[in-house]
C-alpha cells in the first residue's frame, strides 16, 4: 500500500488495490514517511474505507486537528452503537468524532451547552440515550473526562441522525415534531403512554420516520378508500385526533396529509393509546344516565384483565364434558379431576379474583378486596351451607349463608363498599397508621355487612324467583319458556340462579324427569348465537379471537366466557341473545320438553332429552328452540349488534352559553393564544384560556368527576355532569418535572363539585426551575358547542380568600327565637321595643303578643335551620345568647340551667353539621330588671353582673365556642341608648359617655376572663362600621368627617389600644364632660381583642353646612346623601367600594385581623306564582362587596371571615318588621304575625353555595 499522503504522524491517507483513497490510523504510521513510501502495516490499528471522496476528504481534514487517542475512542463508540443499533451512516464517523473532540475542549475550558432536547431524548430515544450514556463512560474511562449528562443526549442524536441518514438540524426538527404529535396525542385523549410497551415503541418508530418524510415533503400513496374507511369507523377517536393533527401539521409546517398518512398514525394511536381496551367516555356519554349500562360498563371492566383465562378455561371444561360424553375419560378419575380442577378454579374462586380486578377499579387496595372475595369462598363458610348445620349468628345477629362461588355481583358490591369504606378512613388515619387500620376497618365491617345483608338478599330473591318459576308453569308452560329463557342469563350474573337448582333437582327424585332445564338451554344457545354474530361481524382482531372461543365454550355449556367476554360488554349482543332465548324458551315450553338426567344446560342436554320411547314432539320442540334462539341471536347481532353509530356515538349538544365553568385558580387571565406553547395557542386541543397562577392550587370549577389523573399530576381531566370535557394543564413543559412539587389530593373517578382541591403545586419551585407557568383551561371537547367565551374580561381572577376564610351568616337571638318567656327567661329591653330599636318603651302586658314573641321560632326550628346552613357550606354562623335565658333578671347569682341547656343543644347541632358558632354575648339586649333595677349601664353594678354573665358562658361552653364577641354595635349607644347602654328617656351626653365608658370596661374584663377560661379562644369587639366621605373638597368638610368618622373609631381605639385616644379626650375637655375613670379601669382596659369584627351596610357624606346636615336622612344613621350612591328600598347608600376602603383604613389603624359579620341587603322579596323568589337584586349586592373583599385581601389586609347578615328571614331590628329581609331563606311569615313560618330556599340561597363551594372563586368582577 501506496501512502499518498500524510496528515500527521498517526494519521495517513493511502490508494487501496481498487485504487479508491482509505484514511490509515495508527501509532507513528506517518513517521519521517513521504509520499510514495510504502506503508508498515504492523503498525495499522483503524482502516475507515469510506465510500465517499468527499467524506474520505473532510476525515482527513477531521483527523489532522484531533488527537489519535480521541480517534480512537469514538471509534470504540460506534462499533458498540453499530453492534446494538444496526447500520449506521459512514458520516457517523465525522459528526461524532467532531462533537466529542468539542465537547471535551469546552469541558477542559468550564463550558457547557445545556441540551434543551434532553427530555424529549430521554423518552423517544431510549436505546441511542443508553449508548450516549454508555458513551460518556467511554470517554472517562480512556480520556478522563467526565462530560455532562447533556452530551449523552447530543450522542444520541448523532445516533438517530446516522440512522435516518439525515443532518444534524433536521434530527433535531425531527424530535420536536415527533414530541409535538405524543403531546397532542396524549392530552387530546387524556391517556398515559406505557413508554416500555411495544405498540408506544412501534409508535416513535412510526413517528420517527412521518415526522422526517414530512419535513422533507416526501408523501405517501393514498390510494386504498375501502382500507380508510374501515379504520376510520372502527377506530373513531384515533381517526378523529390524527386529523387535529393533520390540523396541526398544515397550520405549523404547510403539510397536508393524506389518507393513507391519517390512517396510519390512527392505527398506532389506537395501539399506542390502549383506546379499544376500556370503554371511552364518549361511548357511554348517550347513556350515561342509565343505571344498568353503567352497572355493565363496570362488571366489563373488572372481567377484562383475565378474559383470556377465562376463556381458556370454558374451552378445556367443554373439552372434558366432550371426552365423558364419549367415553373417553371417567369422571372418578384423576386425570379428569386435576384438568376440571384447572378448567373450573378460575370459575370457583370468581370472588377472589373479582375482588383483586373490582378493587382496582374502584380505586381501592385490591389485595384487600381479594381477602374479601376469599372470606366468601372460605371452607368455613362452605361448610356452613349444609343442610344439617345450625342457624349461625353474627354478634347475635341471624346470618343466612349462601354459596358464593362462581358469585359476581356480590364480591363487587363488596369492592364497593370496602372501596368507600377505605377512602374515608385513609383521610382520618393518620399515615403511620393507615396501612394496617385501613385495612383492619374494612375488613372487619365489609365482610359481616356482606353476610348479613347481600346474603339474605340473594337468598330471598331466589326463593321468589323459585316460586315464581313454579306458578308461571302451571298456569302456561310457554310463558315460563319465555320468561326463563329470558332472564336466566341475568340471573347466572347476580348469583340468583341457585334458588332454581334444588327444583331441578327435587323435579328429577319425585318425578323422574326436569321441566326447567329444558327451558335453560335456550338462553344458553341464544348467547353463544350472539357471540357468534359478533364473531361474523367485528373487524376487530381481539374481539374475534375472544368471541370464537367464547362460541366453542358455550356449545358445551360454559357462557362465562361469552357472557362476560363478548356480549355483555357489547351490550346489544347480551340483549339479542336474552331476547332469542326468550323466543326460543317459549317454543320449548310450548312443546313441554323434559330432561331425564341432571347436568349443565349444553348441546348435550338435548340427548338427555330423549324419553324411554324414543324421539317424540318434546325432543322436536328442544331441538327447535334452541336453534332458532342461536340462529335468531346470532342474526340480530350480526345485523345491529355492533352498529358503527354506537361506536362513533355523539357528544352531548349543550351550548357552551348555558354552561358555567368557573376558573379553577386565581391569577392573572391570558387569552389561549398568548400561551407560549404552539400546541396550546393554536387551539388544537381545544377553546379555552390560560392563567398565571397567583397561589398554589387547582380547584374544582364544576359539579362532575375526575376523568383522568396524569402520573406526573402536571394535568387533570375533567367531565362535568352535563358533559363538559375540561383539561387543566398546570404550566409549560411542566411534564419534564416528573412529578416534582406537584400533589394530587383525588384520584381518576372521584366526584367533583365546585371548589374542591383537586391539586397543589409548589409555584416557587416551578418558577424557579425555569418553567413557564401559563396554565390553559381547555375544554376538550369545544367542537361540540357552538361558541367557548370568557366571561370575565378582568385582567385577573379573583379569588383571593385564604383557605381558612370562614363563610356563613349571622343571627342575634331577639331576633330570631321568639319563646320569649319559656323555659324560664326573663325579660330583655328588646322585648320591651316591640318597634325596634328607636321605637318607645312599652311595658309588657299579659296577653299581649309581638312579633318578635315568635319571631321566626328558630328556638324550636333550629335543626331544620341549620341543616339549611350546612347545605350552603356554612363553616362558621354567628348567634348571640340571650342573656335573660341565662339570667333572667340580671344579677341573680345561680344562672337558669334551662337556657343553658338551650344553648348546649344549638352548639351540638352546629358542631354536628360541622359549623363553627361565634358568639355575642349581648346583641341589642340586656336584661330590663338590671334596667328597672340600677338604671341599666350608668351604674357600675352592672359591669359584674356582665362579667360574672360572662364567666358563665366561658365556662360551659369552653369547649363549644372558640370565637367570641362582647357587644353587638357597641358605638350604636350613641344613638340608640335604651338599646346599647340601658338609659331610658333623653340622657345627657355625659351620662351616654359614662355608661359606655362602664360597658368599655366591661368589654375588657370579659376579654380577660375569655383569656383566662379558654387560652385557645379568640374574642373580638364589634363596631358599626361605614366611613363618611366629605360632601365636597371644602377644609371644613374635610374635617368634619374627620371628626365625624373619630366620634365611631374611638370605640375601636379603646378596644384595641387600650386607652382613650387624644382627640377623645379633647372631645370630653370642650363639651365638659367629666368621665369616672379609676386606675383600676385603665388598667383593665389594657386587656384588648384578639380581632375586630364589624357591620356595614353603608356610607354617607359630611359636610359643615348646618342647612343640608338638616336635611340629612337615614333608617339608623343620619347623613347627608352621596349623590354618586344608588340606594336601597329604606334609603341605605349602596357603596361596595366603601366596604374595601373601610377595610383597608381598619388594617392600617390596627393591624389586626379583622372579620365582616354583618353585611347584607334588605329587601322585599316577592315569590312568584310557583313560590320561587327571584332576588337577584340581592345577589348582585352580595357579589358586588365580596368583591371588594377580595380586593382588600389583595391589598394585604388579613381578613378572617365573612357572615352575611340574616341569611334566614328575620325581624329587623331598626321598625321590628319582617317585610324588610335579608335571608338567602324565605320565611313565611308577616308583618302582622301571618304565615306558616315555612322556610324555603331563594335563588341566593344556590348563588350564595356556590361562592361557599368556591371559596370566593365563582364571583363575578
């Protein structure tokens, strides 16, 4: 060998006897050589004969810039990828030996490329990954340097790219188109790929080679219509997502497809998908709401994952009655007892093997499952089916045994409940428990549930079905073929077969021969017809192969597996083959067949038809029946058994207009096309729009089911009760995460309804990992709608309540009770303003009757009250106590256990429905004997009669009442003194001040004994709130609603400071007002609220012009109106924004949380003819402010709760009247005391358990 030339000493390039150029490598080969010298092939240690000139040109260019032992190491790397992957591109060896050499420099120098395919590599290119992997091992070993994981990754691509004999670029092209389909794919039909299963490997594969022949234009023939067809209607949804993704392709790469190309990628689709293996959501949607189809859909599920099995074993069974017919095995013997032991186990212990299959797909345990299905089939209990054997009990309880093998419809019932049972106790159970309670619960409850209750059941059904059998013969022997032969099947399904078998067998000993099992062999035949007729009908392979087997089996008597198998799952099959038997039951009864001998109902059973006289009209009638109920079932199946609408049926039709679909999280609002991601923007998968998350969590945005659940928990899918398919797919790429900072807390099949946790996901995490996190809200199914719309067109999503925000209402006792003067209470002021709070004092007369006496009777009606509070989702209701039920003088020292007793029942109650009671100690009330008796709160004495009230109620009720308030309103003394502190007549300021002065203190003494009694209570004052706003920008204005909102802050000043604020006591200092304030009341004052909670309503305006403060208005308060305020039937300014800057002036005064407990609007609801109450005007009003509460918590205030006020009707405190109402529920009841006092819900009483349900999310901006 010639060298023509040298590259370097290691490297020559020599003439080969064909005269072609080789590149030469070895160690000193070029060595003090010239060209012309002959080469020392000793010395030779790589020959690269390539085909090419120019590649021999740009190796030897390669090969003079890079070091030999380089060379040689890539070398070694694509001998081993040559030995795994096949045939490789010559050029392999330049692109390869190059990336490597420029690899390990970068690594030399601290550089890095991060390798953004990665993932994708990972996933559609296992085998070149593992060799890449394998590669940079290589590389250490025999260079010592350890490249990056992302180089492993650019290997594999060079490995694909020799493959595919492509460039480097249109590799890389290739993956992202190859990741773009599996994405579309897998979230269009909401499955998981089984990546280590052949027919996701034979996918890539496939994708592999589309995605390059469609980037380079390369097409297809399309020229096999009848072939597209098939595919087309035998696999509808793989059709349908292959032409979004032709959609796709033609949008993103200007490439249309052809047929032949859509029908591929729907073949592997549905391979790779698994679409055929379970019934699909779409399929059942046209019957969803029927219960027998449902039941079916689940008994087919549970029977697939051993349908083979099954039916392996019906074959050998017939196998061996076959060879005992013929003579040819004894059934004494042990060859035919150890096959019909393999043929019949599978049968037998059904309930073992049900139970493992059932409890997975109820989303339970299923070993535990199993241990039920065995308890079943126990030798105990078989033993306890003898005839001798006593009446057995269960903790004294009769248990009726029963045998359960070969049973279905039991152990499922069973997987059920213990499915149930399981998921409850796994929420209670902490984690180091769970594993072994769980399972201890519900095995030892399921299992004597199952005897006691399924057990008798069946056993009844059976006799009934007996006895009915019985009675439907001797009167018309054709209608007992017929109804025989028509539900026997269904019989065999639940277990209530067995109630026939003695009557067979007691037929056969007194009478010498069998009428029923005549009739049996119809109903056999007309199944195994139906099986056939799918056999002859179905394209599909699987089902073919099953369906002929199922046939064989059922000729010799076994349907299970044609049955559960074939036509049950099928549905219309299980009804042509009950309807054929039924026909063909009738010409056997008609002929009054008889059966001479026992055994299976078989094609056998007509030879045992035969009577000692030989062939008759009775054997005729048999043989007649049962063929034609074969032949019968078998051509209506055939004909309409599998009909291609029912496997392309529709989606429901519902216009998007009429359904709502609240966002699932809050943030901020991105249209779909402004989602980064061109799978999503280009709306392939469906409508919908995107959100950046401002918290961590997705909720429920309707009433429906988890529909899927992916591994990685980055998405979820969705089916709401109308049929709405929803996919929620948590940020960008965020598949990649594998799982990482995202928790699932429901699971594939769990009901739904609006607001509940679906999932929680780290958002810091996410972000910081460099992932986008637009969420798009897809509504899958969008083509089936007329039109998908935003309804908000806010920036962002409201839904800022913090997760522990309490909802609910709130209540005062004199206002809701009634029972004024029973089981001992006294009598309060409120029951002496029998018009309200700014209405005279009238002394009580006997006979003489108020409407707040009864009120709306809640005393006797609050189960029935608060189970309509649960209903909304209450978690907290603010109720005040009567203090007169307590003590109903006042200053008694032993208080009246009856209204304790009262009260103890009205916190059991809440706590059962799982509602948290506030308290106010005294709302608007206190008892007229401390009143009549030390002139109410002018008179320090007073102030213990509070605090030992007080006291009390800590006391008994420590462990019932967490939240606590002193007084309602307290700033309402101001203007209402008889109500707030008990001064009768026109007191002076200074007597108002000093009353409230004693109530202040009293208001401290019970937060220290609050403090004291319950250490993990919080206790809060309540205020009147409702900012003024100045009538105008004028300087006197502005300080007069200074001083003007001061006059009502100050009562919050003291409450949370614990002093009289300055201004207060200039106040005092210029209207000469002297208060009694010992150092003992300061230093009591220094015990302040936990939280404050307060009222609104409305606001007003101030203004210095004495002129227009005379004309001022107001239902409670008097104020100048705001002429940008609409207002309220009773002139109350209507002003939400209020609400919000009101809560923010609150925050920033205090800091402290704060709490709305009263808020509402009152109105007079009119029902409409049919009862319904349409108050939408007090929706809008709720809406409106809570809102404004949401802004607020966005603005930083720490807020506690919310209870609307009156959320049942109520006498209003203001004119004493019910025409003015609040609730959310109607009272049926007057102004003069008429009406049933009947309660029923408006149509705020469902908005109001939506927002509940939603935490806020549902209301509208």
């Amino acid at each position: 060998m010639e060298i023509t030339r040298i590259l370097n000493n290691n490297v020559v390039v020599i003439l080969d006897e064909h005269q072609r150029e080789q590149v030469v490598m070895g160690k000193g080969l070029g060595f003090q050589k010239q060209p012309g010298d002959s080469l020392d092939r000793s010395k030779i240690e790589k020959v690269f004969a390539l085909q090419s000139d120019e590649l021999v040109a740009r190796l030897s260019e390669l090969l003079n810039q890079i070091p030999l032992e380089v060379m040689t190491t890539c070398d070694r790397i694509i001998q081993l990828a040559r030995e795994r992957l096949g045939k490789l591109q010559e050029s392999l060896y330049i692109s390869l030996t190059d990336h490597c050499h420029f690899a390990i420099e970068r690594q030399k120098k601290g550089m890095a490329i991060r390798n953004v395919l990665l993932w994708e590599i990972k996933r559609l290119y296992p085998k070149e990954f593992a060799l890449g992997v394998e590669a940079l091992g290589i590389i250490d070993r025999r260079l010592g340097v350890r490249l990056a994981e992302d180089e492993a990754g650019f290997i594999a691509l060079h490995l694909v790219t020799a493959q595919l004999e492509g460039e480097m670029p249109e590799v890389m092209d290739v993956t992202r188109v190859m990741q773009e389909i599996l994405h579309i794919v897998k979230y269009q039909l909401q499955i998981e790929y089984q990546e280590e299963s052949l027919s996701y490997q034979r996918f890539v594969t496939h994708l592999k080679f589309f995605a390059q022949r469609m980037l380079n234009r390369t097409t297809v023939a399309d020229d096999d219509e009848t072939l597209h067809a098939a595919v087309k209607d035998n696999y509808p949804l793989a059709w349908r997502c292959a032409e979004k993704l032709q959609r796709h392709l033609a949008k993103s790469y200007q490439r249309e497809l052809t047929n032949e190309e859509i029908m591929f990628l729907a073949i592997h689709i549905e391979r790779a998908a698994g679409i055929s293996e379970e019934a699909t959501p779409q399929e059942g949607q046209g019957e969803k709401s029927n219960l027998l189809n449902r039941l079916i859909d689940i008994v087919s599920a549970i029977f697939t994952p051993f349908l083979g099995v099954m039916a392996a074993s019906g074959i050998l069974k017939g196998m061996l009655a076959l060879s005992v017919v013929c003579g040819w095995l004894n059934t004494e013997s042990a060859t035919y007892k150890i096959w019909f032991a393999a043929s019949d186990s599978l049968f037998y212990f059904f309930p073992l093997v049900l139970g493992y299959t059932a409890g997975k797909k109820f989303g339970g345990s299923p070993f535990l499952t199993m241990a039920i299905g065995g308890a079943l089939t126990h030798p105990l209990i078989t033993q306890a089916l003898e005839v001798t054997a006593q009446p057995e009990r269960f903790l004294g309880i009769p248990v009726t045994f029963i045998n359960y093998s070969s049973s279905v419809i039991p152990i499922i019932f069973a997987a059920w409940a213990s499915c149930w049972l399981e998921k409850r106790c796994n929420r209670i159970f902490p984690s180091a428990m769970k594993n072994f309670f769980t399972p201890l619960v519900c095995l030892g409850v399921v299992v004597p549930l199952t005897f006691l209750i399924i057990g008798p059941a069946a056993t009844w059904l059976s006799q009934m079905l007996a006895y009915g059998y019985q009675a439907i013969y001797a009167f018309a022997p054709w209608l007992a073929g017929t109804v025989m032969g028509a539900i026997w099947q269904i019989c065999v399904i639940f277990g209530l077969h067995w109630g026939l078998v003695p009557i067979m067998i007691n037929n056969l000993s007194v009478l010498g021969y069998d009428t029923l099992m005549p009739l049996l062999l119809p109903a056999v035949m007309g199944q195994v017809g139906a099986a056939l007729g799918v056999f002859l009908s179905t394209r599909d392979a699987k089902l073919k192969v099953l369906s002929g087997s199922a046939v064989t089996a059922g000729i010799f008597g076994i349907t299970e597996p044609a049955v559960y198998g074939v036509t049950l799952p099928n549905r219309r099959p299980f009804i042509f083959g009950c309807i054929a038997g039924g026909i063909g039951g009738a010409i056997v009864g008609f002929s009054q067949s008889n059966l001479y001998s026992f055994g299976l109902a078989s094609i056998f059973s007509l030879a045992q038809m035969l009577p000692p006289g030989g062939m008759n009209s009775t054997v005729w009638g048999a043989i007649i029946g049962t063929g034609l109920s074969l032949v019968l079932a078998c051509g209506l199946t055939w004909a309409f058994g599998l009909p291609r609408s029912a496997q392309s049926a529709s989606l429901p039709t519902a216009i998007a207009g009429d359904e709502d679909i609240l966002a699932p999280m809050s943030g901020t609002v991105l249209a779909m096309d402004q989602v980064p991601d061109a799978t999503f923007a280009g709306g392939l998968l469906g409508k919908g729009a995107a959100i950046i998350p401002l918290n961590n969590e997705v909720r429920a945005p309707f009433y429906g089911e988890v529909a899927s659940l992916f591994q990685t928990r980055h998405a979820i899918g969705l089916l709401s009760d109308s049929g709405i398919e929803v996919l929620i797919h948590i940020g960008i790429d965020t598949v990649k995460l594998d799982g990482q900072y995202f928790t699932a807390h429901v699971r594939p099949g769990d009901k739904i309804k609006p607001g509940d946790l679906l999932i929680e996901f780290d958002r810091e995490a996410i972000l910081a990992a460099g992932y986008d996190l637009a969420t798009p809200v897809i509504i899958s199914n969008s083509d089936d709608y007329r039109d998908v719309t935003r309804v908000t067109q806010q920036p962002t999503i409201n839904s800022a309540f913090p997760k522990t925000f309490l909802w609910g209402g709130a209540i005062a006792a004199n206002q809701v009770e009634g029972a004024w003067q029973e089981d001992g209470k006294g009598i309060s002021t409120s029951d002496v303003q029998p018009q309200g709070v700014f209405g005279p004092v009238k002394e009580r007369v006997p006979g003489d009757c108020g409407l707040k006496d009864i009120a709306i009777d809640f005393y006797h009606r609050y189960p029935q009250d608060i189970a309509l509070f649960a209903e909304m989702g209450f978690s907290c209701l603010r109720v005040s106590i009567a203090w007169t039920r307590i003590f109903p003088q006042g200053d008694e020292l032993v208080p009246n256990e009856a209204g304790l007793a009262f009260y103890d029942k009205l916190f059991d109650e809440l706590a059962r429905h799982g509602i948290q009671p506030m308290v106010t100690l005294s709302h608007y009330e206190m008892p007229w004997g401390l009143v009549k008796q030390y002139g109410g709160w002018g008179n320090r004495k007073v102030i213990d009669c509070f605090e030992r009230y007080a006291r009390c109620v800590f006391t008994r009720y420590q462990h019932k009442v967490k939240l606590w308030l002193t007084f309602n309103e307290i700033n309402m003394s101001l203007h209402a003194p008889l109500t707030g502190v008990g001064l009768e007549g026109e007191p002076e300021k200074g007597a108002i001040y000093q009353a409230i002065h004693h109530q202040l203190v009293a208001s401290s003494l019970a937060v220290k004994a609050c403090h004291d009694i319950i250490p993990d209570a919080k206790i809060g004052n309540m205020l009147l709130g409702g900012l003024m706003y100045p009538l105008t920008c004028k300087p006197d204005d502005v300080l007069e609603t200074l001083q003007e909102n001061r006059s009502w802050l100050f009562f919050g000043d003291v409450q949370c400071r614990g002093s009289y604020p300055g201004y207060m006591l200039r106040y005092f200092r210029d209207n000469g007002i002297q208060l009694e304030i010992s150092e003992h009341d300061r230093a009591i004052l220094k015990n302040t609220v936990d939280f404050i909670s307060f009222s609104y309503y409305m606001t007003g305006c101030v203004t210095a012009d004495e002129e227009l403060n005379a004309k001022a208005r107001g239902n409670i308060l008097s104020m100048v109106p705001n002429p940008h305020l609409a207002s309220s039937e009773w002139g109350w300014q209507i002003d939400p924004v209020g609400l919000r800057i009101l809560l923010n002036t609150l925050w920033d005064r205090y800091q402290k949380p704060l709490f709305i407990v009263e808020n509402g609007l009152g109105a007079k609801d009119k029902p409409e003819g049919d009862g319904t109450i349409n108050d939408d005007y007090r929706i809008s009003y709720l809406n409106d402010h809570l809102v404004q509460v949401g802004e607020a918590i966005e603005d930083g205030v720490e807020m506690m709760g919310y209870t609307s006020w009156g959320p049942i009707d109520l006498v209003s405190a203001s004119k004493a009247e019910l025409s003015k109402r609040y609730g959310f529920i109607y009272v049926d009841r007057d102004d003069q005391g008429n009406g049933s006092l009947s309660r029923s819900r408006k149509k705020s009483f469902h908005w109001y358990k939506e927002v509940i349900a939603t935490n806020g999310g549902s209301l509208k901006p």
